[in-house]
C-alpha cells in the first residue's frame, strides 16, 4: 500500500514508517522542516515530501492511507478534523495517533462521510484509547459486569519522547477534567489525586489523574461505573535541585528544568524564570510556569519561600518554605 505519514520524521511515526517499510508498503514522510523530513527518508528509504497540514493538502492524493502521526492534537485550532475531512473527499483511508480526548471524540463528525466514501477513519490509535482499550477488552472478555476500569501508563525515564508528547503533557497541567465515579460525572484537575503503583518487589511509581479519550469512551463501551486514568514517570516532580550553570542558576524539579533570573526587590531575591526544558526539550515561553520564588533575611535567618504555578490557569503547581538553622 501507499501510505503517507505526517510527522514521520518523529519520535513515534519514525518507528511506525520503519514498520510499515519493513513490512513492504511504500511510505512517504511529510512534514513542514526540509531537514529533518529529507533525513529521515533518506536513513529509512522513504520517500519525502515537505508539507504543512494547514495549508494545500494536494499533495496527499494518490495514497491508500494517511497517518497523522504529528501532533500535538490539542493545539489543530478552529477546525481540527480538516485533514481527515480532506483524506474521506479524496477517497483516503485516515487514521492517527491522537491522545486527546476532545478530538478523538470530535472524529466522530465524520462517520456518515467516511461511510458513503467507503473509507475509514480511525482516530486514537495510540497507547490510548487504542492499546488501553484492547486491553480492558482482553480482560473483559467473559465477564458478566465491568465495574471499575483503573489504567495508568508509567514509562520509564529511557522511554523517548517528542515534543508534541511533552507539549499534550503540559497544556493539560491543571485544567479541569470531567470522569465517572460510581456512576455519577465529577470533575479532576488534571496532574492531581496521585496514587502509587507497585510494578514489582522494591518498585513502586507514582502516578497522577490526566484527562485522556478513555474516560469518555469506557463508561459506554464497557458499562463501568468507574473509570479512571492516571500517568507517570519513573521520576517524577519530587525534590528540587538547584545548582549554578554558565547560563545561571538553574532548578530542577523531576522531569522539568528551568533557568531563572535574578532581581532584588524590598530587601528579597527573587527569582523569575526565563526559560524550561522539560526532558531536555525547549519548552515554549507560554508553557513555562509562573515562579514566585524568594529569599530574604529575617530574625537573624535566612527564608525562602517558593511558589511555581500552570501556565495558562494559573494553578498551583508546587509550593515548599522554610528557613535555613544551624546544624547541632
């Protein structure tokens, strides 16, 4: 088959167009940077094509299937479902590897279309809902009721990760989500209500509540009174580490690493941030946290008193003060 895929040259569909050309389909890779799209099909033997999903989309015809493997999802703006849209028009068979549980649930719009055209259009084929409720589907299988469906995803530090990943991550960062508990619709605030998972002796993760396509999905497929998600890292958000680097000093709070800047106002330090990573990826500006951080002297002490808080909402993140004593 002809299948083309857009963000080939990332962390997932890199793995997913090596796949598929093992597997002898002809795959091309698209994607806006001509670098990074020329390089990866000329290591996997793809074919490149440069293209942005939000502009012409001719270029896609004459395949049998389109994989949106780019992301991030939640960010497709006022039309989200246009590339599908097009591949069902064209007669292309379209699937992707969306996370996202406002879009995946909006893929539905298109059923009837796809239907007539005599295509499909398959969204989520990712860890969830796609894996996760194969899964749930495996060990259901023979029962006579589910009542509770409790999954959660905890990757190891080794696990890649691109950006669009690190993106769905933060944008969801204390944002209010609704599930079903026993039976009645509540809400969480997304990256809350943490609960730790014993994978084997000595090992143990902890693991905190996210909004993904499952808690829409499940209750209905399954007949669950309860369905709950929650994701983690083998480290997560636990102590801080601060140190000097040649850029200046930077924190580090599990996965998250941010440069912060210096400033003396009213006697105190403070401490803004000008920059994050996260995983060792640029984060953009707009996702960096809020940092009210300072230290000053007081009662022949030295305090400090920290507060980090979601971009975007606002909300509060993690805050920890005290003060320093002498030891003994």
């Amino acid at each position: 088959m002809k299948i083309t895929v857009l963000g080939g040259a990332g962390v997932f569909g890199s793995r997913l167009a090596e796949m598929l050309i093992r597997d002898g389909h002809q795959v091309t890779i698209a994607g806006r940077t001509s670098a990074s799209v020329t390089q990866a099909a000329a290591r996997l033997g793809a074919t490149a094509l440069i293209l942005d999903r939000r502009g012409d989309l001719a270029a896609l015809r004459g395949a049998d299937v389109v994989i949106d493997a780019a992301g991030p999802f939640h960010a497709y703006g006022a039309d989200p479902c246009r590339l599908a849209r097009y591949c069902v028009g064209a007669g292309m068979h379209y699937l992707d590897l969306a996370g996202d549980a406002r879009f995946c649930a909006g893929i539905t719009t298109l059923d009837s279309a796809a239907r007539a055209a005599g295509v499909f259009v398959l969204s989520g084929v990712s860890s969830v809902p796609g894996l996760s409720y194969a899964v749930v589907a495996a060990l259901a299988e023979g029962l006579d009721s589910v009542e509770m469906i409790d999954c959660a995803i905890l990757p190891g530090n080794r696990a890649p990760r691109g950006r669009s990943v690190v993106e769905s991550i933060l944008h969801q960062t204390g944002a209010g989500f609704a599930l079903t508990i026993d039976g009645q619709a509540v809400t969480r605030r997304s990256w809350s209500d943490p609960q730790s998972y014993a994978l084997a002796p000595e090992i143990e993760r902890r693991a905190y509540a996210i909004e993904v396509p499952d808690q829409t999905l499940f209750p209905a497929y399954f007949g669950a009174r309860t369905v709950v998600f929650r994701a983690g890292l083998e480290l997560w958000v636990t102590l801080s580490h601060l140190r000097a680097t040649p850029q200046g000093m930077s924190e580090r709070f599990g996965p998250m690493t941010f440069l912060l800047g210096l400033a003396v106002t009213n006697g105190a330090l403070h401490f803004p941030v000008r920059a994050g990573r996260f995983l060792g990826l640029p984060m953009p500006p707009f996702l960096c946290p809020q940092s009210i951080a300072r230290e000053y002297e007081a009662e022949g002490r030295f305090w400090f008193d920290v507060e980090l808080r979601a971009p975007l909402t606002g909300r509060m993140i993690v805050h920890y003060r005290g003060c320093l004593a002498r030891a003994g």
